[in-house]
C-alpha cells in the first residue's frame, strides 16, 4: 500500500474510540443495577470457579512527589513519605476482605504495582507490601509480577527488594527525551538516568523491561520522536507501549499547564505515530495489539503466536485469568462476571478500609450479551481475527467492507483477520462490534485512535 493511501486512512480513523481494556467501557457500565452484595456473591462464584487458574492483583500506588502534567492517572501529590504505611496497612487490610470471601487459599499468579508512582514508596514498604499480600495466599507455578518506576526515583535498592520478592518485569515511563518536552510535561530523566535503571534491572536477572513512549506531548516534533527512539535503541527494551497523548485538561487540570497550541496539530501528531511506528519496526519489534511492541524473544510476542494474548485493565498480558482483583485507590476489579470500581479519593479509600468495609463505589453485573461481545472484542484485540459465527446482524456491514476494501480487514471461508495494516486500526475494528459505540457522544469520552 503506497504511504499517501495510508496516510488517509489514519486521517480518517483518527476518531475518539475506547482502548477496550475491558468491555463495557467504564462509561456504559449499568450502575442502577449493581450493588455490593451482588458483586460479593459473583465473586465467591467466580473463585471458585477459576481461583485455581490463579488471581492477578493490581495495586494503585497513587503517590507522587510531583505531577507529571500530561497524566490522566489517579494520583496525589506529596513529598511526605509518612502516608507510606498507612496506606500499605490499608491495602493490606483490603485484601483480607476479599480473602475472607473465599473458601480456600487463594493462588496468586499476577501482581501489578501501578500508580502514580510505586517507586515513590521506600524498598522496605513495598517488601513489606508484597509479603503481606503472600502471607496468607500459594504461588502459581507460573507467576509473574511487575511494577511501573520511574527512572528518577527508582534505585538499585528498589529494584533489587522487589527481585526479591518475586518481581522480573518492570516498566519504565520515558514518553520523551526532549528537554523541552520534558520541562513541558514536569517528566524529566535523563538518558543516563534511564540506562542506568535499564541496566541494573538486566543485572538483577529481570526478564523484561518496558519503556513507555507517547506521542502528540507539547513541543514534540518529528526530530524529537527519532532523537527519543534513536536513544531507545542503544537500550533495546523487550517491550515497548508507544501511546497516543490523551488531551483532557476538563477532566485533567494539570493538562492545562501547557495550551493547544503547543500540541502538534491532528496532522502532524498523526505523522508522530507514523515515523515512530516505521522506526520500531524497522529496528526489529514486532507490533502486538494496540500500542504495543516486543521483541520476538519476549513472552508477549510468544503468547501473541499462539494464541494466548489476553487483554484487561493492566493492558496486554500472557496471563487468560478470569480473576483481576484492584486494590487501593480508584482501582477496578474484573471478576468475569462483574466489574467494580474503588472510590477515588485516598480519603475516602481509607475512611471504607478503616471501618473494615469494601470501598467499591460503582460497577457492572455482566450480562449474556456483555459476555458475548466482550468475547469478540477480545478476539479482535488479542487474536486480530473473529469467526463468522461471533458476527452478529448488529455489525455495520457496510463499515466492515469498507475496511476489507481498504485492506484492513481480510475476508476467508471462516471469518475475518486483521491485515498487517488493519493492526494499526484495531480500537476502530473492535468498535465495529461495540452495540454502545457512538460516534457523536465518543468525543467527550474516549481519547483518538492516533
């Protein structure tokens, strides 16, 4: 395909559509119908009907010393590292509450420290943190945990606690190594920063390292795009998440410390992704899903080959459990049959956790429908291919044959599979079989596809 025709089509897909890290998105959740005792029960069924396969288990650190203006995560800024344990105990003590619900010990396959910023807790605490969490709780024989750092603050120490405890994935946040940008953004590391961080993760034997790009950020340009991954390259991370920059100052405030104007225009962002895209490719990642890329000796890569990619709230991952539970502040569990939301503000976390009660706020009870369509999405995103059987008459046909005309999609005797192209489009194919997908109400919602 010549680059002028592609070029049009990322114009002409570049719309608001939902990441799919679940489905529905939190937005279409049927709160009226959700209650706490509801969720409890469905959880219990839920264990045990998979607590064999094991349990992943996200943790939102939402700590940070400063903000990252960019960042659309749930956070709290401060430099008194006091609020370390206590919110540690609180997860802690959360925890039980689920582990109370279960009949037999639970087997943990996944942990995720997420934040915020996890490295902004000491090594102590957070040694203390995952010991907690294990105390009472079996390992799967095929466990993995991970954590995000940030290059600034995470140390040899940092690294070297949570090796310990079991952790051999780690990602850091790079987005860009712009000065400019990265004054822009309040994100600064240096490149010596990070090749530190990078190396010491290598020398204390973890298996995979991520680096977190984004394009679209204030005062980026084509020439700090290929500097950045230029720079990346000396390094070769195993995986990379290239993301687009989700500019939402209305529900972001800190987003308003830089205006549009600074932002590269639609044209030029969409020109962003393109010669990153070119670039990684060209140095040897293979594309898996939305935004993400992997060297073929990474896990990612392997689960992709063969079928086993799985998607949920903590992104791409090898592990196909059914059971995400989210711990801390505004964190979200996925239990198949249901999704719960934690509240978002620390105090009020707490204030729940202390009088030894959920802190859930909102969620979803899943329906045969949801289940069914979430069913297909997943195929798209994980798989890039759908059956003609999951293809139901509420699909827009005549979008779908637009995308097959335009060599996104491929038809065969058995269903449709995402072309090398259409892998560049995937959020806009999995809303092709998203019922609550609407263009005109997606705008205030959902961040661009590119």
């Amino acid at each position: 395909m010549e680059q002028n025709q592609i070029a049009q089509l990322i114009k002409k897909y570049d719309v608001p559509v939902p990441r799919y890290t679940s489905y529905p998105t939190v937005p279409d959740w049927n709160t009226a119908a959700f209650s706490l005792e509801k969720f409890k029960g469905r959880a219990i069924e839920a264990f045990q009907n998979y607590g064999k396969d094991g349990v992943s288990l996200y943790i939102h650190l939402p700590y940070c010393e400063s903000l990252c203006t960019y960042c659309g995560c749930n956070t709290r800024i401060t430099v008194n590292h006091a609020v370390e344990k206590p919110y540690i105990d609180a997860v802690l003590k959360e925890w039980q509450l689920y582990t109370q619900l279960f009949e037999d010990k639970p087997i943990i396959k996944e942990i995720h420290l997420g934040g915020g910023t996890p490295t902004f807790f000491s090594p102590e605490h957070l040694s203390s943190l995952i010991a907690g969490l294990l105390q009472n709780a079996d390992l799967h024989k095929d466990y993995e945990f991970s954590f995000e750092g940030h290059p600034n603050n995470t140390t040899y120490e940092h690294l070297k606690a949570l090796a310990n405890a079991g952790f051999s994935r780690v990602s850091f946040g790079i987005q860009d190594f712009d000065e400019k940008v990265q004054v822009a953004i309040n994100r600064r590391q240096s490149f010596e920063q990070v090749k530190q961080v990078t190396e010491w993760s290598r020398e204390l034997g973890y298996k995979s390292v991520n680096f977190d790009l984004i394009y679209g950020l204030p005062f980026q340009t084509g020439a700090s795009i290929k500097n950045t991954i230029e720079l990346v390259e000396r390094l070769m991370p195993e995986r990379i998440a290239f993301y687009s920059y989700a500019h939402v100052p209305w529900k972001r405030p800190g987003q308003r410390a830089y205006s549009e104007a600074d932002l590269p225009k639609a044209a030029d962002k969409r020109d962003l992704n393109k010669l990153g895209t070119d670039m990684l490719l060209d140095m040897g990642y293979k594309m898996i899903g939305m935004d993400h890329f992997t060297l073929n000796s990474d896990s990612l890569y392997t689960a992709s080959l063969e079928g086993k990619l799985h998607r949920n709230f903590m992104g791409y991952t090898t592990n196909p459990g059914k059971l995400l539970i989210g711990l801390g502040v505004s964190s979200i569990s996925d239990i198949d049959a249901a999704y719960a939301q934690n509240v978002k503000t620390v105090e009020g976390y707490m204030q729940h956790i202390e009088a030894g009660e959920f802190a859930i706020f909102k969620g979803h009870l899943m329906t045969e429908e949801d289940w069914l369509t979430k069913a297909k999405i997943l195929l798209v995103a994980c798989e890039k291919h759908i059956s003609n059987a999951l293809i139901s008459e509420k699909v827009d046909r005549r979008k779908m044959q637009a995308m097959i005309a335009e060599g996104l999609l491929e038809e065969s005797e058995n269903g449709y599979s995402v072309t090398q192209i259409g892998s560049q489009f995937l959020r806009n194919i999995c809303a092709l079989f998203d019922p609550n997908y609407q263009t005109e109400r997606a705008g205030k919602i959902f961040s661009q596809a590119v």
